[in-house]
C-alpha cells in the first residue's frame, strides 16, 4: 500500500491481494492509453521517397568546413559521402580517400549544411520551392497551406528541397487568409483537425492570431500526443499566455507586441485587430515605435522565452522598410522597424533561440533571395555571422525535431551541403554565391 500510495495510484483497498494487483495493473495500462493517443512517429518531409539518393562516393577536399553545431571551422577540411550520408569529417591528408571517390577541389570555399527555412510561403509561385534550392535551401516548411497546394512543384520534375508541411493553420472566423486556413469554432473542432493534419503528413500545426489560449491549449496538447510541435502566429493573444498553453514556436517579432506594452495599450490594438483583420498591417508599426524593447517588460519576457525554450523566428523581411531614394519617408514603419530588429538582437544576446524564416517574398529582395536577406538583417540586428549560420542550420533543426538526421556537418548525417565561395563568417552576404548544393548526395547545381 505504501508503494502504490508513493506512485500516486488513487484506488480503493481490496482485500484479495491477487485481485487488487490486477486492479492496478489495468489502471496503468487505461492511463498510458488515454495519454498516448495515437502513435507519434518521426518527422519526415513530405516528398521524402521523391528525393533521389547518391549512389557514388564523393570527396569534398580543401573547403573551410562550417558544422552547423557553432564550432570551430576546420579549414582545409574534407568531407566522404557515401550513398547520400555523410560518412567521414576533418582534415583533408587526414581523412582517408576511398578508392573511386569523386573527388570535388574547393579551395577558397566554405562548406556548410544546407539552409533550413522555418517560414516559406508558396502563394502560388510556380517554381519557387526550385529556385530556394539553387540559392542553397535544402530543406523548408510552409507553416500554413495545404499540402496539395505543392503538388506542382513536386511533379514539376525539377529538384526542390525537402518540404516539411503544416496543412492550413487554424483560425477562427473571420480568418485572415481564408485559402491556407482551417476555420475551428470550438477546441473539439481544432483537436479532430490536428489529428487529421497528421495524418495527411503534417510536420508541425499553426495556430493563427484569432485562437484564444484555451484552444490553443487544446491544440498543443493534440499535436504534442502526435509527437508534433506547434508554432503561432500571434496579433491579439499574448505570446507568454500561448507558450504557457504549450506553444512551441513563435512566428513573426511582431507577436510579442501585446507582451511589451501596458495592457490598457495593449487592448486598444487587440480590439482594432479582432474588428478588422487588416488593421495590424499599420497598426504593428504605430505599436513597436513606442515600445522600450530594453525595459523590464522586454528582460521578463527574454528571460521567459529561455526558460520555456521557445524558437523565435523573427521573419524580419516582412517588416522592412527602407526611407526612400525620393519622396516622403514614413518615419513610423522607420523607427518600428528599427525597434523590432533590436529586440531581435536582445533575445539573441539573452539566449533566446532565434531560427532564420525568409517568408519567401519580401519588399527589399529580389525573387528567391528572400532568405539571403533575412540573413543579413538578423546580422544587421545585432547577431554575429556565425550565430546566423547556426539558426539557419542546427537551430533550425531542433525546431523541426528533425536534429538526428539534418542541420549538421556530422557522421551519420544526411548530405544536404552547400559550398560558398568566400567566407560567411566574416561578411554574411557570402551566401549570395552559392556555387554548388547537394540533397541527400546527389548535386543539384554545380554538378
């Protein structure tokens, strides 16, 4: 009895000792079936199986090898691929050559794992997933549309890069774009579809700006069971409130807005918003221009977001704004912008985890550079190239629990490689010249 009062078990006494032992093994096993719900399983791509895979041996020689984890480059590096993995790592005269191997020369070049995209929205470009992987984004996840929206791209016939899919992100009405989102009216509603989502081979669940915490809640705690994560877009919830209900990531700087300002202030802009979807376009500016992005609100909420291990992805290209060569200057998209990038750099420097989303198409970039620019915004907001790099490779990873196969220059890894000539640790517009980029050992450019 003392045992099973240890354990927590609240059962009654039952003087036959065979019976009751009984008893409390069917208990634990009722309870381990209500909280497992259906079997989680690893998190795959959905256009995995229509990837090929690298059947030769190549040896990459002489490049500045940059791991994803933030260490030390080793210059002068090699690295063996065998049938897409990455088998061996380190000093080129050291590391042994098989017989056969192809062998590739980059000297004067760095190697790194392929870009990871943590926010890429199609919007019906055609092509656009191909063009990211000629720019070096081996792996991407649109965090709202439906997995149909890319069966173009994946029967396109040309290399893409691997496509982790949320499905639509789920909003209440009347819901902000009406074509990626699931309308839910109530947290049964929001379960069942999280279930379905993963079912159909969703990688992660979002969750839009109109979910209140309780449903998020319920969300979380469906998606969690399913062995998914969950991120959230948030305009009139408050970003501590949903990652206490279970939130795992955060899209966009601009959702915590509501988390730096006085409540009373704070409610004004979530009534604006709940009126009126469109009024946070203007709104967001009008907001971070008067917020103290180094005040005891803004150290609470950094030291918050450390505690609970919340990824952040800043998204900064979609709020860019740049004064104009000519005409008037909007000195509040200015001063706003300036305040969310310095808020960036503050969650870096607090330990925050910060991961790299290009949004796809963004103001100040040309068509498929939108994650070069992000990049060097985040390098602009106060990162070093190095912790750029990490959030674009490793930190990204773990924030698609996708970290024991991609994300890293590492034995036993897939080989999505990139090779850029110059040296991004030291100008991070390097990865405008990216020369060649391998997917599961196979080149796709610069064959």
């Amino acid at each position: 009895m003392l045992l099973l009062n240890t354990l927590g078990l609240n059962l009654q006494k039952i003087k036959i000792a065979g019976f009751y032992i009984g008893i409390v093994l069917l208990a634990a096993g009722c309870n381990s079936k209500k909280t497992t719900g259906k079997e989680s399983q690893a998190i795959r791509a959905v256009n995995e199986k229509e990837i090929g895979t690298g059947k030769n041996t190549v040896a990459i020689t002489g490049a500045t090898i940059i791991d994803g984890n933030g260490g030390e480059p080793v210059y002068d590096g090699c690295v063996i691929v065998t049938d897409g993995k990455i088998v061996d790592v380190g000093k080129n005269g050291v590391v042994k050559i098989p017989e056969g191997a192809q062998v590739v020369d980059a000297k004067g070049r760095a190697l790194l794992p392929g870009l990871i995209d943590s926010h890429f929205h199609l919007d019906g470009v055609k092509d656009l997933p191909a063009l990211f992987l000629q720019h070096g984004v081996t792996s991407l996840r649109d965090p709202g549309a439906w997995i149909e929206a890319y069966d173009g791209e994946r029967q396109s016939g040309k290399p893409i890069p691997r496509l982790f899919l949320a499905d639509p992100h789920l909003d209440m009405f009347p819901p902000a774009y009406p074509k990626d989102a699931y309308v839910v009216r109530d947290a049964d509603e929001a379960v069942y579809q999280v279930n379905k989502m993963a079912d159909r081979g969703a990688s992660v669940i979002k969750v839009y700006f109109r979910l209140p915490s309780g449903i998020i809640r319920e969300v979380c705690n469906a998606a969690h069971k399913r062995g998914l994560p969950v991120t959230g877009h948030l305009e009139v919830t408050e970003a501590m409130e949903a990652i206490e209900a279970g939130l795992d990531g955060i899209e966009h700087i601009t959702s915590f807005g509501l988390s730096l300002q006085p409540q009373i202030e704070g409610e004004k802009y979530r009534q604006a918003v709940l009126a009126d979807n469109n009024a946070r376009k203007q709104g967001r500016y009008d907001v971070w221009k008067k917020l103290d992005v180094n005040g005891q609100k803004a150290d609470s909420l950094s030291k918050f977001l450390v505690r609970k291990g919340t990824f952040v992805s800043p998204t900064l290209g979609a709020f860019e704004y740049q004064s104009p060569a000519e005409g008037e200057t909007d000195t509040v998209r200015l001063a706003g912008f300036g305040q969310m990038k310095a808020f960036t750099g503050k969650l870096k420097k607090d330990g925050v985890k910060i991961v790299v989303g290009s949004h796809s198409m963004i103001t100040y970039a040309e068509m498929g550079w939108a994650y070069q620019r992000e990049m060097e915004l985040l390098v602009d907001s106060g990162l070093s190239p190095a912790q750029v790099i990490s959030a674009a490779t490793m930190e990204n990873a773990r924030f698609f629990r996708i970290d024991d196969r991609l994300g890293s220059i590492e034995k036993g890894k897939i080989a999505d490689l990139i090779l850029v000539k110059g040296d991004p640790l030291k100008d991070i517009s390097a990865f405008r010249n990216i020369e060649k980029v391998m997917l599961n050992g196979v080149w796709v450019k610069g064959k």
